[in-house]
C-alpha cells in the first residue's frame, strides 16, 4: 500500500505531473496504516497512501494555465465533484462527492504523482519545504480557528495532536488574547508551551472543567476540539461562556452522550462543524498568515525522516511522541 506499481502519466488536458520532494504522515495515514476498522470499510485496496506533500512540477496538460515546469506546489487533499450544489454555493468542502487524496484514491507516497490543476496550490520560491509540506493540515487549523471571531477572544484547545498545535500558533497570529491547551500526553504538552500557550493542563491529572473554571469562571470565548474524546466533547461545551463558540473537529470513535438543553441550547452556543479547508479560501488565509511572518509553526515539525523509515513515524504517531514527522522523498 505504500508504492506504485507503475509511474503515473497525464491524462487528462487540465493534469499535473508532480514529484513529491516531501511528504508527512497525517492521522488518516495511521488509520490506513494499523487499517483499523474505519479503513477496513472506506479503503479499496491496493491504493498508495498520503495526501500531504510538497512538490515539482515535471509535466503540464496542454489545458494547464498557471502552473509552469519547475514550479513547487503543495495541494488540496479534497477532491469534489464541482457540480453539485455544495461546490456551486462555496461549501465545496462539504461535497458528498469528495474523494480524499490517499484513501479513495492513489496519493502522494510515491516517486510521481498526477492530479488537477485545481487541486494544487503553488507556493512561493521562500516558504520552507517541511512548512510548505504540511499546508493541509494546516488548514483544518486556520479553518476551526476562524470559523468566527478571534482577536482579543480567550480559547481553550482541548487536543494537542498537531492540528490541535497549530490550531494554538494560529490563534496567537489572529490576536487571541488567552490560550489553555489541553492533552493526555506530556509531550505534546511541551509542544504547545512552545506554540504559544499560556496553561496547558493535562487531562489525566486534573479536571479539566474545573482547572479552567478557575481562571474562566464564566467560560472562555471559543473552544476547539480537536482531540475526538468524549470526554473532551463534553467538557468542551461546559468550559465553553453563555453566548461562546465551539468548533468540533476531532471525530470519536463511537457516539458521544450530550446535556444538548442545559450545555447547548440554553447556552446559546455558536457551534462550528469544521470539515478540511474552505475552498479556497482558507488556502489564500493560511497563505497570507505564512507570508506576513506572524505565524510560526516550525516547532510542530517534530521528524525529519527518510521516507524508508516511514514505519519509524508511524510509531511515532501512534505513541503520540511527535508533532508532524516529515518523509524525505528523494
């Protein structure tokens, strides 16, 4: 599931040859890779895994406009249909068509890879590589923090998994005025001290409600969950003022039990169901913020690796001892 069998080639007039210069490995990834049972029901095997990546442009279709030979990209893992009415009113990234780059169909841990012009985002020629590598998660970031309001707003980010990082890096860019990150792991505890947060609690050794109750009494402005605990889920709309925002990300593994009178309704909650990346207008966000120099999230690259240690990340992953672990290609 790892390599093409043989290289890909343009067929289509609007396609793009590309040779992935990095790549890193996402949580899908480590679903597909221990294929635990979501995978086992989406995944048609054989497929080529990985959806994040930066690289160069080999070849262009005779339809390609913008994109030159030699150009270094970066691309949107969400491939929607166009037609439908999601993608016709700007809730592309909603399309039920959607087929994830890596899961649905053969992604980027390869030698060459082939996709849509639209699909793909050129970078310019100062981004950092392992920055622009990893540019679509990044986005699931800037989109579950800018679903509203941010400057001078107080956040909890309860999940620290590197979305959940970088989520902290964005908020601080955008003006937040107060961060507490919450997590299950010491080490990326350490990480979110370094993106920027002002507390970071660790769920297995305090209440987290409480913890935060007692510098909040009233609740914080905006909670992300990132981290798909129901736990977390729960406690997020509890530490969450009368009148706050929720942005849900994390997805839990089995269904979550909710107080949806006295926790939401009567709260008056704002709550945001954050799905990948507006197309594409997170992209031309997440793009401006990296240009204007304000946000920093080199420190959530963890891992360098050469891509034949890719099991090495992979366990990495699962034990939770890293940020982003980036694959040397070459």
């Amino acid at each position: 599931m790892m390599c093409a069998v043989t290289a890909p080639t343009i067929v289509r007039a609007d396609e793009v040859l590309l040779r992935p210069l990095l790549t890193s490995i996402c949580g899908t990834d480590y679903h597909v890779y221990s294929w635990d049972a979501w995978s086992a029901a989406r995944v048609r095997p054989p497929r080529i895994m990985g959806h994040e990546f930066v690289a160069e442009v080999v070849d262009v279709g005779s339809d390609v406009r913008a994109l030159r030979v030699g150009d270094l990209v970066s691309g949107e893992s969400h491939r929607v249909c166009g037609v439908c009415q999601q993608c016709r009113t700007g809730e592309g990234h909603v399309c039920a068509q959607t087929r994830i780059f890596g899961v649905d169909i053969d992604g980027c841990f390869a030698e060459t890879v082939c996709g849509p012009e639209a699909s793909l985002w050129r970078n310019p020629s100062d981004m950092p590589p392992d920055v622009a590598c990893i540019q679509d998660p990044l986005g699931n970031a800037v989109h579950a923090v800018m679903a509203g309001d941010v400057a001078g707003r107080s956040f909890a980010i309860l999940g620290c998994g590197p979305i959940g990082l970088m989520a902290i890096a964005v908020a601080r860019a955008c003006g937040a005025s107060y961060v507490v990150a919450t997590d299950t792991r010491s080490y990326r505890l350490d990480l979110a001290r370094q993106m920027g947060a002002d507390v970071v609690l660790d769920a297995t050794e305090c209440d987290v409600v409480e913890a935060i109750g007692d510098t909040h009494p009233n609740g914080v402005d905006v909670v992300l969950e990132m981290s798909g605990a129901p736990s977390a889920i729960q406690a997020a709309f509890n530490v969450a003022r009368r009148g706050g925002r929720v942005s849900l990300m994390g997805i839990p593994s089995r269904p979550v039990e909710l107080d949806v009178a006295e926790s939401m309704v009567m709260k008056g909650l704002d709550i945001r169901c954050i799905v990948g990346r507006r197309l594409y207008g997170t992209w031309a966000t997440m793009s401006a913020l990296l240009g204007s120099g304000r946000l920093n999230i080199a420190p959530v690259i963890t891992h360098r690796l050469p891509w034949t240690d890719f099991a090495h990340g992979m366990d990495l992953m699962g034990r939770g001892l890293c940020g982003k672990v980036v694959l040397e290609m070459d």
